[in-house]
C-alpha cells in the first residue's frame, strides 16, 4: 500500500510532483490562501511525510495531527523558521530542505536588488513612465555607484560567497561577517561593527533565528553609512522594518533592497515601505526561476523518498534524528 504525503500546494514547478504521485499518495491543500496550521491539520491525518513550502507553518499540533506515522517534513526552501524543529526532534521526525539548488539565482536578486536601490531604477522608470521625462537634466534621477563600493555581507554560506563572487565582477571589496566562515580569496572577515561601519551595501544572508531576530535594528542601521544600502534576501524577521523606516524616511539610510519582509505574504495590506522611495520592494522571488523552483521541489521530493525508503535524507536540517545541532547561540553575535 502507498504511503501518504501532505503537500501544501497542489501545483509546483517542474516534475517533482508527478514523481511524488507516482510513489505515494498525495493529498494537497487545496486552497488559494496561505494555508494555516488548522488547515493543514484537517487533512494531515496518518501521512508519512509533508511538502512544504518556506513560509508555511508547521507545528507541534500538525506534527500530532498527522500523529506517529509522519517521517519526514521536506521543505522546498532553504529557510526553515517556519518548522518548530524542537518539536519535530522530540516526534523522531526528520526536517529537510533545499541548500544548493538555490543559491546562484537567490545571489543573481540580491545584486538585482542592489544595483536598482542605488541607482534608484524603479523610481527612474516610474518617472519616465508617467510622462514626466521632458528635459534631460544632469542631476535627475542620481544614484550612486556600485563599481569600487565596499560590499560587507552578514552571512557567509552559499548564497553569501555566490554573491561575493558577483561582486569581484563590479570591482567591489568585499567583507563579511560569520562565526563559521574565516577570510577566503573572496572576502575578509571582520566584526560586525567593522562591516557596518565600512560597507556601502549591507547584504543580509542569515536564517532566521532567535539569535538573528531584528539583527539589524536602531543600533545597528546607526552604524552605518548615511549612504549605504540595506539589502535583504533572507527573511524578514532579519530586519527591524520599523526601525528601517525611520531610517530611511529621515534620511539617514540612503536605501533598501527587500525581497522579504516581517509579514508574508502582504496582500492588500501594503508594509509603508513599498510605497517608500527609496526602497526598492519584491514579494519573494529569490529563487524565482523556472529551472531553480523545479530543482528545489525535485530536491524536497527527493528528500521524502529517501526517508520512505529508509534511506538517510539527502539535505536534512542539523538537529533532524542522527544529524548534529547548532550548538546555541552560535548564530551570528550582535557588535
Ligand atoms: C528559501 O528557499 O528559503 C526561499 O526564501 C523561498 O522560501
């Protein structure tokens, strides 16, 4: 008999699926809003595993809901603050994700995100668009560069050095900041007081935990540059959005580049920073590409077909049965 698996979604880029159905059977959310835990626990009754994606919750109650048989929650993202991980230890439930697959087209946003904040893109196409371009002028629509300019990067895994080495290209020094990472070819380790002291773009490429909840708040955007750049591909949480307005509205931030935010997905209820600007704002899209989406979902099908089969995980999270943790507090220190 097949095993049953929970996906969160009933559509997903490339094949993955399709392979899944093949194996198991598949019993998918089949809502268009982002589905809550309830949701989820209505139909998650006797599954061996679960699809899910970077921002659904999946907690203690569904992990009972699904009760002793579930193996394995297989997230088709690379974050995964989403999964209370304590309470899928105590249940012997393996947690996987997808590093790897994603972390050249996440870094190809965080430049993207770079190069339109600084050269303030959106607002210079919006300018032209409204009809408003009828004198070229030499101070309109002034930015400011990104060839020569210090990149200081929080977090130093792959998508980090991905950017890292994007950043050669432009002619930019690079530092970076992480406890497991020393000086490469690449970039120099510094502290973070030295990083935001002396970048001009600030990247962020650190999960979120409790150690790196609101990283960059007051303090931290204080210390840095009044015209630098704050930009942020990891996840909301990250950054204190409050604080970052204040910062940016009064001047003493020169930009942001978000593509993710403390409250997802927004619909109607727009964050005051996507109408600000001088912050340029995405809905997640970092690893939007046809062939990055296919290799992550293929990755999380992958993922729970190995633990059905008794095989270990191909990218389980430290922590899962048989995987070391992250000793605590050994995220990212504050300065
Ligand atoms: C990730 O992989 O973590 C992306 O942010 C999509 O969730």
């Amino acid at each position: 008999m097949k095993k049953r698996v929970l996906t969160t979604r009933e559509k997903l880029p490339g094949r993955g699926l399709e392979r899944l159905s093949g194996a198991a059977d598949v019993v998918a959310w089949p809502g268009t809003g982002k589905p809550g835990p309830a949701d989820l626990a209505a139909l998650a009754s006797g599954v061996s595993g679960m699809l899910a994606l970077g921002n659904d919750p999946v907690d203690g109650a569904l992990m009972d809901a699904a009760g002793p048989s579930l193996r394995v929650i297989s997230l088709a993202s690379m974050g995964f603050d989403n999964v209370d991980r304590a309470a899928a230890a105590e249940r012997g439930i393996v947690v996987t994700h997808t590093p790897r697959v994603l972390a050249e087209t996440t870094a190809d946003l965080a430049f993207a995100l770079t190069l339109s904040a600084r050269r303030r893109l959106g607002a210079a196409g919006a300018s032209l668009a409204s009809g408003s371009w009828g004198l070229f002028r030499m101070h309109d629509y002034l930015g400011l560069d990104i060839h020569g300019a210090t990149l200081g990067l929080i977090g130093y895994g792959q998508i980090g050095r991905a950017v890292a080495r994007r950043a050669h290209g432009f002619g930019m020094r690079v530092l970076h900041h992480d406890p497991y990472a020393p000086d490469d070819d690449l970039s120099s380790s510094v502290d973070l007081t030295t990083l935001l002291a002396e970048s001009d773009i600030v990247s962020l490429h650190v999960p979120l935990t409790e150690e790196t909840r609101h990283l960059i708040s007051v303090h931290e955007l204080a210390a840095m540059k009044p015209t630098a750049t704050l930009v942020s591909t990891s996840r909301g949480g990250v950054v204190d959005e409050e604080a970052l307005l204040h910062a940016v509205r009064e001047g003493r931030l020169h930009s942001a580049g978000l593509d993710v935010f403390e409250r997802e997905p927004m619909g109607t209820q727009l964050s005051p920073l996507v109408a600000e600007p001088h912050v340029v704002t995405l809905p997640h899209i970092g690893s939007a590409t046809e062939a990055t989406r296919a290799a992550m979902v293929d990755l999380a099908v992958d993922n729970i077909l190995d633990v059905l089969a008794e095989r270990p995980a191909r990218t389980p999270l430290p922590g899962s049965p048989g995987v070391p943790g992250i000793p605590a507090g050994a995220a990212v220190a504050r300065p």
